[in-house]
C-alpha cells in the first residue's frame, strides 16, 4: 500500500524548481531544471551542450564535458565527482 499521493508531472517539475542546485546528466530534469530557473551542473557524454541545451542563460548553469576529460571514452563517469562538487560550489554563496 503506498500512503503517499502518486506522482505526477506537477509535483516532479516542484521538486525541481524549489532545489537550490540540480545537478543532472542531459536528459528531461535538465530540460525542466531549465525551465524552472533552478541553477544546473549538467554532464554531457557524447553530445554536445551547443547543440541539445540546456537553453538558458549562462548563469543558469554549467556544462562539464567528457569529451573534455583524459577519459572520454568511459562516458559520463569521466567526469570526476570532484570536478563536479568543485563547479557546484560556484554556485554556491560566497
């Protein structure tokens, strides 16, 4: 038995505007992250951010690349959970 509301698009899309921070491989949370105005670090393997967005200003958010690693051969985990704590506290108050 599931004692909570079932979930639905509206209470998704909530959850991601009211985070301080998503952080978010290129899918569809990034694409709401975007729309919402919720600052974003979004991971990129094999695709790049000129060309699939997320397609908002600048500030919005930041975009790490495997391609743009040593590594890019071993996709989205090339990106090191390091880099990304690092580019999420610039998003964070000084």
């Amino acid at each position: 038995i599931l004692l909570t509301p079932r979930p639905d698009f509206e209470r998704y899309k909530a959850v991601i505007q009211r985070a301080n921070l998503l952080v978010t491989p290129n899918t569809g949370p990034m694409h709401i992250g975007g729309a919402v105005g919720t600052g974003m670090v979004a991971l990129f393997s094999g695709m790049s951010p000129n060309d699939c967005g997320p397609y908002v200003a600048k500030e919005q958010y930041i975009a790490l690349c495997a391609e743009d690693t040593d590594m890019p051969e071993l996709g989205i985990s090339a990106i090191s959970p390091v880099k990304v704590f690092e580019v999420c506290c610039e998003f964070l108050p000084k």
